[in-house]
C-alpha cells in the first residue's frame, strides 16, 4: 500500500492540506498520514469555520505533533513521501535547516535523508530575499518548492476550483494524476 505524510502547518490557507486529505481519501486507495500542527488547528477553525477533527477523521493515523517518536520519524518506515500544505516560512526555515523540532519537520528531513519526495506549498507573499535563501536551500536538499500560485487556464469558477488545481499539481509530482480540473490540451480548435 501507498503511504503519503499530510503536514498542515499554520499558515493560511489550510483549505489546502485539508483537500489533500479529502481528495486522497475519497480518489485513492493511499495510507494518509496526518500531522496537524496547533496553528493549523487555530487556522482551520478561523478560515474555514470547520472543526479540525472533521479532517482527522479521514485520515487513516494521525500523528501528533510533538511525537518525536512516531514511525513517519523514522527512515525505516516506508512512505512514498510527505506534502507540507500549506507550509509557513517557519515551517521552510526548519525543514532547510533541518532543525527537526516538531514531527512535521523531522517528517520531511526524514524524506529528504530518504530521497522520497518533499513538497512545500509555501505560503507567503511577498517574499524577501531570505525566504528565497530558505526555498533555494530546501531545494538543494530535494525539496519541491510549490506554492499555491493561481491559474487560469482551466477557467475556474470557484474557490474550489484554484484549490484543485493546486491539489492536482501536487499530487502529480507523487505519480497520482486525478483530473480534478481540465488540464491543458492546447487552445480550442488545436
């Protein structure tokens, strides 16, 4: 079975971890391992007007935050890798860093070590040249630098629709391609 890491951490934009997870659960058959940090919970209730534990109901283990512990911190524990959405700058700080203080740090340093995909949806705007630092960085270690940037040309409609879009970027990078939106086939008539 097929095993991704979900780390929500407390930058805005919740909405898109949390359709990660709804899309995985209800598009897949892939073990979702969740990790909500205590700003993620405070976000999800704010933005969202939702109650977190919603989200941990699909999931199928939920890990705490503060569990060093736990088997995504570890290598031996095979998963096919991690998505941080969305990923505060300090999140990106200490995942360049590897300054592995929480599990949902420790998690992605433990994917980057593996060479198992990492991606990042930095959520920050604008951004200075020391957020650039830290995106080059977590690069350099094997991270995927994907912020949740808007498109178009799928024509959306809805908020829904520029959150899919995201959601289907992402989990195109683990080889999971939904057609969650119309993807680009070229202009009409082509």
């Amino acid at each position: 079975m097929r095993r991704i890491v979900v780390g929500i951490s407390g930058a805005s934009g919740p909405h898109y971890g949390v359709r990660m997870v709804e899309v995985l659960a209800e598009h897949t058959d892939v073990e979702i391992h969740l990790i909500l940090s205590k700003g993620a919970r405070a976000t999800i209730e704010f933005e969202m007007e939702r109650d977190p534990d919603e989200l941990l109901r699909l999931a199928h283990v939920v890990h705490d935050e503060r569990n060093l512990a736990a088997s995504i911190a570890s290598g031996t524990f095979v998963t096919d890798g991690m998505i941080v959405a969305p990923c505060s700058i300090k999140t990106l700080s200490a995942v360049a860093s590897s300054f592995n203080d929480n599990l949902i740090v420790r998690a992605a340093d433990v994917c980057l070590k593996e060479r198992r995909p990492l991606v990042l949806l930095v959520r920050e705007t604008p951004l200075h040249l020391g957020h650039l630092r830290l995106m080059e960085q977590a690069t350099q270690a094997g991270a995927v630098v994907l912020p949740p940037v808007t498109a178009f040309y799928h024509r959306p409609r809805t908020i829904a629709d520029l959150i899919d879009h995201t959601v289907v970027k992402t989990l195109d990078q683990f080889g999971i391609h939904l057609d969650l939106i119309d993807r680009w086939s070229g202009p009409p008539g082509d």
